[in-house]
C-alpha cells in the first residue's frame, strides 16, 4: 500500500476543521520542559534500490547467525517443525492472527480453536483450556490474576524461586498497583526450599507457584506444592514445560488447579520478539473466572454441529469491572500452529521427543563431565535442560563455542536470583534436533 502524505494545504484544512492555527498547538497540554526540541538521530532516506541493499545485507547477516547449531535455553527452544505445520497455517483460509468479530461465521476458525483447547486440555490432564493468550510470562500472570478472583483472597502468592524470573518480573508489572504482596521462595541446589514455603502459606494465601521442570531443568516436588496449596485453601499453580508432557506426569496428575505454559516449542520457530503462544488450563469449576476466549460446541436449528464462542468475559463485551480480562485477542496463527504440530505427533511420537530430549541432555552431561570440563551444577534429576558448572570462565567458554559454530547459554550471572547462581554456570537446552556427533563436537570444541 502506497504512503500518501497529506498536502499543506489539506493539512491547514484538517486544522481549521478542529478550530486550531498550526500543529503545535495540537501539543500544548504537554510541557515545554519534557519536550523533545533537537532533531532525531535518524538516518536520511534511502531509495528503493538502495533501500533493498541494506535489508538484503541484514537478512545476510541473520542468516549467517541462523547457521549456528543451538543449545541455548532460557524459555525458547530449537525443536525440530515438520513442513505440515508450515503447510497448513499458510493457507489463506488460516493466515491471520485475529478472530473475526463475526466469529460464529468464520465456522472453521472457531473449529481450529476448539480442538487447540481440546489438545491443550488432553496433554494437561485439566478439564478446560482457553484459546490462548500471549504468551507464558503473562500467561502466569493472568493465571495468578485468576487465582486471586477464585479465592477472594489478596493477601499474598507464594512463587517458587526456581520459576523463570522474567516470568516474576511480568507477574510484578502486572501486579504491580495491586495490594497482593508477591513472597518469592529461595531455592536450595536448584530446586524449591518447600519448607521455607510452608512457614509463608497461610488463609490468606491466592496461590502457590512451581514451575516444573523448572527454570534451571530440574524437576520439582509438586505434589508438594499442591498439598500445601490446598491444605490452606489455596490454588496451586504449574508453569510447564509441554515437551516434557511425553515424559512426565501432567499437571492435572498432582491435582494443579490452573496450568500455564509458552507454547513456542509446539511447532513455533524461534524468534526475537515473537509471537510466541501462552498457554493457559484449569480444572471446571473455575471457567467462569479464566481470562480471554473460550470456545465452545452446540448444535444450530437445523442439528447441525455448531462452534461459538461460549464465554466473552472481556472488558469489550462487558463492563472492566466485572471482566476477567483485558486480554483483546488471540495468538490464533500460533494456537494453530500449536494444533497441527501436535496432532502430527499422536501420542507415540509426543512420547518420542520427550524421551530424545531427556536421553541427549543427559548424554551431553556426561560428555562434557568426562571430558573434565567441569561438573553439573545442581544433583537432581533434569528433562532437557541443565546448568552446567565450567571450570573455565564462562566467557572464554561462550567464545570457544561462538568460534565452532554453537550457541550456548544464557549465562545465569544475567538474572537475579535471591540465593545466587553458581560462578562460571551456563544454562545448556538439549533438544531431539541435536545428534550425537553435534554434541561431541560441542565437547571438543570446549576441550580446545
């Protein structure tokens, strides 16, 4: 679509329409003193052709990083994505990230939603799942949002330390003119003092947080959490890993009342900035309360199978004050993306990738120890993902791997953690995609 800028005589007509004499004065509510009076340090125009030189020069140089073999972790993952998931979502019936506003008649959206819900519900073990939000840190946040309006309870959540900390960074944004006082635990070798976590859950705790596998790969004691949630009338709440799901017990398993997740491993590439896909499940009897859309089955007049969309308790379908949610949309596009990948699996191949995952990340633990490289940081049993203790500096370590063609990290000195990170530590994500001979060639390159 072209750029047709406004003349000056059309603009002093615009002006004139709403009864002012020049643009400035459209800024006059705004103080002189945080007004911006040098130019901006922008570079001049280019041209067409020049214009093409520049971005074909950028995508060069994003290709070249592109080649690199990942083991970077952190929240986003290098899985492998078979060519139905692009095959399917690139038709134009589905290329859109939006939900019509006439959504009832757009019968085959609102059937690809509902079926994503039904995947999400099934791989959780919990009754109900929403049609996505943006992504897991808000996710979580909408979650805890959630908890506090079951509950009645704005007293106090308790976080595990061990959950990603941009995730309690959003929870805090989110949460942060609200009179809930969020308690982070600390963790001890990687996983949750639980028993600090008991002296702080009380009557009038909302919820209480795990994450599992948790931030640093290791897995939790959730049936802990869940116990101690509910002993004090509280939720428990899982922030999962779906991967992992192949493998180990789902959240409705332990008796979790809300699950969520980033849903970028199911079939969404990696990408600096997004979309990504926030997952979100609970059990029924809190619905009523779940944030964004949720889609539902009936039948029209004629008998027919019919999809709808069940409840729209968003602040533009009903008053803020009664809404569970200002969430506007949808991640659609990633939610069906999310579909395909997962239907492709079935059960058995779910199953599979869970288990390449475990069974590589262990053996890179195990290469990397023998070679002498240094030690796992923290003894306990882990699903794809590990922090590895170097006995070299980690920043030698990066440039050695950046030199062999592998990304490693992130580095855990980049966070805060309440109890601290151990020196020299890299967190390492292991996926199916990663052979044998990648891994040995990691080792040597180290070992260099």
């Amino acid at each position: 679509m072209s750029y047709l800028f406004a003349t000056p005589d059309e603009t002093q007509q615009m002006l004139q329409e709403i009864g002012v004499d020049k643009i400035d004065d459209l800024f006059e509510q705004i103080p002189e003193s945080v007004r911006r009076t040098e130019e901006l340090d922008i570079l001049p125009a280019l041209s067409e052709i020049e214009l093409d030189r520049v971005l074909n020069q950028v995508s060069a140089e994003f290709a070249r990083h592109g080649d690199r073999t990942c083991f970077q972790g952190g929240g986003a993952y290098d899985h492998f994505i078979p060519a139905t998931v692009d095959e399917i979502c690139s038709r134009g019936e589905f290329y859109t990230a939006y939900t019509p506003y006439q959504a009832e008649a757009s019968q085959g959206t609102l059937q690809a939603f509902f079926e994503f819900q039904s995947l999400i519900a099934e791989l959780t073990g919990l009754d109900v799942a929403n049609a996505s939000l943006y992504e897991g840190a808000s996710a979580l946040a909408e979650a805890i949002i959630m908890a506090i309006r079951c509950t009645n309870r704005a007293g106090k959540v308790i976080i595990s330390g061990s959950v990603h900390p941009e995730y309690i960074q959003t929870v805090r944004t989110y949460l942060h003119r609200h009179p809930c006082e969020i308690v982070v635990v600390d963790t001890i070798d990687g996983i949750t003092d639980w028993q600090q976590a008991a002296q702080q859950i009380d009557d009038n705790t909302a919820a209480v947080v795990v994450q599992h596998p948790n931030f640093f790969g290791c897995l939790e004691d959730v049936q802990s959490v869940v116990d101690q949630a509910h002993a004090a009338g509280a939720l428990a709440i899982e922030v999962f890993d779906p991967v992992s799901l192949g493998v180990i017990n789902r959240p409705g398993d332990y008796g979790i009342d809300i699950a969520v997740a980033e849903g970028q491993s199911l079939g969404i590439p990696l990408q600096f900035g997004g979309p990504y896909l926030g997952l979100m499940a609970c059990r029924e009897k809190f619905v009523r309360k779940m944030p964004g859309r949720l889609i539902g089955q009936t039948t029209d007049k004629a008998g027919r199978r019919a999809f709808v969309l069940n409840f729209q308790t968003r602040e533009q379908h009903i008053r803020r004050d009664k809404a569970t949610s200002n969430i506007c949309t949808n991640q659609g596009l990633m939610a069906l993306r999310a579909s395909v990948y997962i239907a492709q699996l079935g059960p058995e191949g779910f199953a599979e990738l869970g288990k390449q995952c475990c069974h590589k990340a262990n053996y890179t633990v195990e290469k990397l120890t023998e070679a002498g490289l240094g030690t796992l940081a923290y003894p306990h049993p882990f699903f794809k993902e590990f922090v590895f203790q170097f006995k070299q500096p980690v920043t030698e370590i990066l440039e050695k791997a950046k030199a062999a063609g592998f990304n490693l990290g992130p580095e855990l000195n980049r966070f805060e953690f309440g109890t601290g990170a151990p020196e020299n530590s890299l967190l390492i994500a292991v996926t199916e995609k990663r052979t044998r001979e990648e891994i040995d060639r990691l080792v040597a390159a180290l070992k260099s």
